[in-house]
C-alpha cells in the first residue's frame, strides 16, 4: 500500500515537475538564443552609429546590424532591440542618419552603446556643422526615410530608402568581433 500524502504535497510536487518540464522546453528556446550569439560575435560586422531626432530630442547609438538591401530602389535596414534608447525616437521621426565609422572611431562606437542620458550623450561629440545628426571622420553617411517596420522577436526592423549618400573621409573601417572593435 502506498503511503497517503497531502493535497498540498501533491500539488508542490505536480507543480515542481510542471517548472522543470517547461524550465526544459524554454531552456532549448534560450540555449538557442546564446548559441546564436556565441557564433555571430565570431563573424565580423560594420560599425555604424544612427542617429533620429523628434520632438527637439535626438538619440543616437552605436549598431551592427546596417545592412543594404536594395540598389532598386535604393533601401537600407537596421535591427533595433524593441528596449534600445533609440527606438521610440526613431519612430517619431520617421528618417534618420548614419554615419559608418572608421578604424579609429572607437571611442564613438563605445561612447553611443552606453545607456546614458540623451543630453550627455552629445557632450564633447563632433558633430557636422551642416548636419549635427552626422558624426565627423566617419567613412560615408547615409539619410534614410522608414518605409517600413517589421516586428522580429524582440527587436524592429526599420527598412529605410536612401535619401542621401556621402563618402567621408574616414580610412579603414571599424568592425565589430569577438565583443571587441577591430579597426580594418
């Protein structure tokens, strides 16, 4: 005969076996997740900052996910986190700036991916004198307009036509890899 043990009991140890079953299934989900983080910081990628402004406020912040889409028309995207500073802003504006940083642009690339207040944020940045969305020395800019947002996961992907290219005079090209900034 089985020994009697209480409801309670029953129900810690039913819900037990229910967290571990479902701690499982989401462990697959998130293992996933780190594994593919771990084999995308081996594959280098460009290092941009973007830049919107709306609503007399401008964020910038430092991104690797600029990617060019389209020559026909001309459409270029970047992936943000639905959490980045710079998300809302963007929306707001509907068109933003990039400025593809050079090899010795480091010190931009990590002062715009810190969480910092948007008024510090533009402390001691050289900016344009024609254009303050755009950073100085960088190797080419960019002015795109959002034609499109597409939700992926926990980020948006803001697909943007090209309003102006211009190449700068920046050398070389700051790449992202192995969690640190290379310059090429």
């Amino acid at each position: 005969m089985r020994p009697r043990i209480s409801r309670s009991r029953a129900c810690r140890i039913a819900s037990a076996s229910l967290t571990r079953q479902l701690a499982a299934t989401l462990g697959t989900v998130d293992d996933r997740g780190a594994e593919q983080r771990a084999l995308f910081r081996r594959w280098p990628t460009g290092v941009s900052v973007v830049v919107a402004e709306a609503g007399g406020r401008r964020a910038g912040l430092t991104v690797n996910s600029l990617v060019s889409l389209s020559l026909d028309p001309p459409l270029i995207g970047i992936s943000l986190a639905l959490s980045a500073s710079l998300y809302e802003v963007l929306r707001d504006a509907g068109e933003w700036a990039v400025s593809m940083l050079a090899a010795d642009q480091e010190g931009l690339a990590q002062h715009f991916a810190r969480s910092i207040p948007p008024i510090a944020l533009w402390d001691g940045v050289a900016v344009r004198d024609d254009d303050p969305q755009l950073l100085t020395g960088a190797v080419g800019w960019l002015h795109a307009g959002t034609v499109q947002e597409i939700a992926a996961g926990d980020h948006t992907v803001f697909v943007g036509e090209v309003l102006s290219i211009e190449q700068g005079p920046g050398r070389g090209a700051l790449v992202y890899l192995h969690r640190a900034y290379h310059g090429l």
